[in-house]
C-alpha cells in the first residue's frame, strides 16, 4: 500500500491518509460493487467531536459492516430514536424532505 502522506503525528506515528482510498478500490474489487470514500475533515462542519458523536459513529460503521457481511446492499443505515435500523436508499430518497420554516428561524444561527 502506497500512503499519499507519510508524515508523524504529535506522538510520532504515520500519518495513514488514503488508507480509505485503498479500502475502498480493495472493496470494489472483491465485491464488484462501486464503493466511495468520504474524509471526514472534508464534511465536518467545525467542533470537536462528543463522545456521543464518536458513538454514534462507532454504530452506524459496525451495522453498515453488517449490511456488507449479510449481502444486504443498496441500503443505508439510519438512527430511528435509539436504534439503528436499515432504510433501502429508494426510501430514504424517495420524497425531498425540508425543515419546518418555523425551526430553522429558531436556530438559523447555527446555519449562518
């Protein structure tokens, strides 16, 4: 595996950036299946991480291994109150969903 940085971190480790990258083409070719990958500094909106957030996280990677591991593709996983279930991408695509104009001027701070 060829790593695009190979700087140290704070305590002296490698850096593994493209680790996903890698992943993710070892993934199509075994599976056949397209696979993407997402650098979470990329998407992040700012702030630290909670440790819910972190849980959370946790969660929803165990049960989309699952989904791969049980061949139960073109779903996503999603948290319904405190479970995770999975929701076919058809569904969770199928309507445009919006926010209530009343609560995004309750918290229209936190959008800018």
């Amino acid at each position: 595996m060829v790593l695009k940085d190979q700087s140290l971190d704070s305590f002296g480790h490698v850096r593994l950036s493209g680790v996903g990258e890698w992943l993710a083409k070892q993934i199509e070719k075994r599976t056949g299946n397209e696979a993407r990958t997402t650098v979470l500094g990329h998407v992040q909106q700012g702030g630290t991480p909670s440790a819910f957030d972190r849980w959370l996280a946790t969660r929803f990677g165990l049960h989309a291994i699952d989904c791969v591991r049980d061949g139960d593709f073109g779903k996503m996983v999603a948290l319904n109150g405190t479970d995770i279930v999975r929701v076919p991408m058809a569904a969770a695509t199928a309507r445009l969903k919006t926010v209530n104009p009343a609560l995004y001027k309750e918290v229209g701070v936190f959008f800018g």
